[in-house]
C-alpha cells in the first residue's frame, strides 16, 4: 500500500456560546481556522487529520499550518502509510523534528497515517496503538463565570449533567487587570464557590493559564484557601510560566494539593525535564501541541513510569479531532476526565461518527481507523482560501 494522494482543505467554523464567558477569545472572534487533510492510498483506503490552532494559544496561523503541509504533503506521496517511523523521519527532514511550529500539522499528518492503518487492519486507531484500559471516559468541562454566584451556580449545573470535572478558570483578573492582592483574590473568590457549590469526589482543576507568575504569593494563595478548611479534589494547574520549571517543583514541595502543568507540556523531551525536577503531580496533554500520537504515546510513558497523572484536552477540534484524542486516551492507564468538547464550540461540523457524548460522558466507538466520516457538502460550505500570517 502507498500513498497516492494528499488534499488540504483550509476551513472556517464559527463558535457558539457553550458554557464560555461573554469575553472569552471564541466568543469575541468571527470564526475558527481549522485544516483538514485527506491522505488517500491506491489500495482505495482514506485517512482523515486535523491541524487545529487558536494562535495566542499556539502562536500559529492557519497561514503558518498550510505552509508546513503543502511542504509535507509532496514528500508523503509514494510512501507506505503503515511505516510511521519513516513518516515522522520525512517530516524531521522538513521542519525538524522538536520545532514547536509544525506540530499541529504534524498532528494532521499523524491522524490521517492512523486512521489509514486502522482501516487496513479493520481495527480501531486505540488497537494500533496498543490497545485500550476503556473506551467509555468520564467529562471535564471549562467554568469561565465572572463572578462566585455564576461560578458556583454553573458547577452544580454540570455536576448535574454527569461532568466528574470542573476547570475553573481563575488567573484572568491577573492577566488583563495587573498583579495585585485584590485581583488575587477574586481569583480566590470564584474558586472556593465553585469547591463549596459539588461535593468533594468532583475534580476541581484550579487554571490561572501562567498568570501568577509568583511562587510564594500562589502558595499564600492557597494556604488561604485551606486554612479553614482542605478540600481534597483541589488542584492548581499551571500557575507560573511555561518555562518555570523550578518554580513549579517549588510549589509542589510546598503545597499539600497536586500541581498540575499544562503550557509546559510540548514535547517528550519537555516531558522528561517536568518529571526529572520533580514538578508535576498531573499534566494535561494536547495531541496538537506536541506533534501527533507518536510523541504523546512518548509522553504518556514517560508519565506513567514517573507516576504523573494525565488529563486530555481539546484545543479547539471537530469531531474528528476529538475523537482522534479520546483514541490516544483509551491507551492511559489512569482515567482522569477527559476534556472533548471542542466541536461543541461550533454550530456545524464536516465530520459524522466518531465518539458520542451522553451525561456527561464520552463514548468512543470500536468502527476500523479513527471511526468518523467526512461530509462532503458540508465541507465545501465551509472552506476557505487561506489567510496571510
């Protein structure tokens, strides 16, 4: 089997409100990018990808991602899909092998080469990649409410729903006020609503998104919070910058609640400097972040051996990326849950099949390759020509 032909179509999705704050970055802007890509075989079998990006989150434009697949894409054709390793050695020639740039297009090229070999097999992408401890994953979802009373009212509604998580959103007084004890504070504020609103066997995953960038003021944060009271389902995830590795281990000596990272997780070897300083009790992986399944199953094993949890995050897919995710959490050992919602951020997807949400759950199906099919017609709605950078 060879690789005969790859497509590229560029697309525009437009973002609706589920569950996000009025001023969150999705609700502000017109319309997502996205790239999907279609790597056919001569033997007749498809496979599907996604390069997805939000760029002051990546810091990549839908420009940025069609440059590296329209240089991916040629050196692709005549290959056999089914030799992975030889795949990623083409894309290294290309982009290099640890440039942060690429990886959401590497991810694209990844997911469409898997999908191929589960289809060929007649087997789940999970199969190919060494099988599954579940196919059923419990939900996360994100609380961006401004203010306790919101923030505390929209956690007992997802709790409600079946959601066995809570991302509590609570660095942006930081970020867009300045670094001051009363902004602080009102970060602490919406947090402890949200802790006093579910009971303590709901995970609350306390996000300041780098913003406070100050490890002895997080710590008297948070020995606040718990000075009257310890809630055991509290973690703060990545409350110093991405690069602070140090300031991280810092905190995860001085504080009795887990420290998660997730800005910090962008390759393996990023992964290995996180576990080697002692600096992460959890991390959340993203599949696009770090170049596709090859480096996360990397990552993962590097966790599993260190005894680092992991979460799984979408950042923002269609179905098909969503599902391509959950495929990558059916092979971890520890089932933390699972954030896949991100193609209910928009009002329409090209993709059907794949994984299915229900009370807040998500279920993943056991159908040949990643499981999800393209929608021809719904696709060419929403293409576009690509943006300049």
């Amino acid at each position: 089997m060879k690789i005969k032909n790859v497509e590229l179509f560029p697309i525009s999705m437009k973002p609706v409100k589920v569950g996000y704050r009025p001023d969150d970055e999705l609700s502000k802007i017109a319309r997502v990018d996205t790239i999907v890509i279609r790597i056919s075989t001569d033997g007749g079998i498809v496979g599907y990808g996604e390069a997805a990006t939000i760029r002051s989150y990546f810091n990549q434009t839908m420009a940025t991602m069609m440059h590296w697949l329209e240089a991916y894409s040629p050196e692709l054709i005549g290959e056999n899909p089914v030799d992975v390793l030889k795949i990623n050695r083409i894309l290294d020639t290309i982009s290099g092998e640890r440039a942060p740039g690429c990886q959401p297009s590497r991810a694209a090229v990844e997911m469409a080469i898997y999908d191929i070999i589960g289809k060929a097999h007649n087997c789940p992408v999970y199969e190919v990649l060494g099988g599954a401890f579940r196919t059923e994953f419990e939900m996360l979802t994100n609380l961006y409410e401004d203010n306790p009373e919101e923030k505390a009212k929209a956690a007992q509604e997802f709790v409600k729903q079946g959601f066995r998580g809570l991302k509590v959103k609570i660095g942006d007084n930081v970020l867009m006020r300045g670094f001051s004890v009363e902004n602080f504070s009102k970060g602490k504020e919406k947090l402890v609503a949200a802790l006093e609103a579910v009971p303590d066997d709901i995970y609350i995953d306390a996000d300041a998104n780098q913003c406070w960038s100050n490890a002895k003021m997080v710590v008297q944060i948070f020995e606040d919070v718990l000075h009257e009271k310890f809630y055991p389902n509290l973690s703060v995830e990545q409350p110093l910058h991405h690069l602070d590795i140090s300031g991280h281990s810092y905190l995860r000596n001085a504080l009795k609640i887990p420290i998660i990272l997730d800005e910090s997780v962008v390759s393996p070897e990023a992964m290995f400097q996180i576990a080697k300083g002692d600096a992460a009790d959890r991390i959340v992986l993203k599949i696009n972040r770090v170049g596709g399944f090859t480096k996360a199953r990397k990552i993962i094993d590097i966790c599993e051996a260190a005894s680092i949890g992991i979460s799984l995050d979408t950042m923002p897919f269609t179905k098909l990326g969503d599902t391509a995710m959950c495929h990558l959490g059916a092979t971890i050992r520890d089932p933390y849950p699972v954030d896949a919602e991100g193609h209910l951020w928009f009002e329409t997807t090209p993709f059907s099949g794949g994984i299915e949400l229900r009370n807040g759950r998500v279920y993943l199906p056991k159908t040949p390759g990643l499981g999800v099919e393209l929608d021809e017609a719904e696709l060419k709605k929403l293409m576009i020509s690509p943006r300049s950078p």
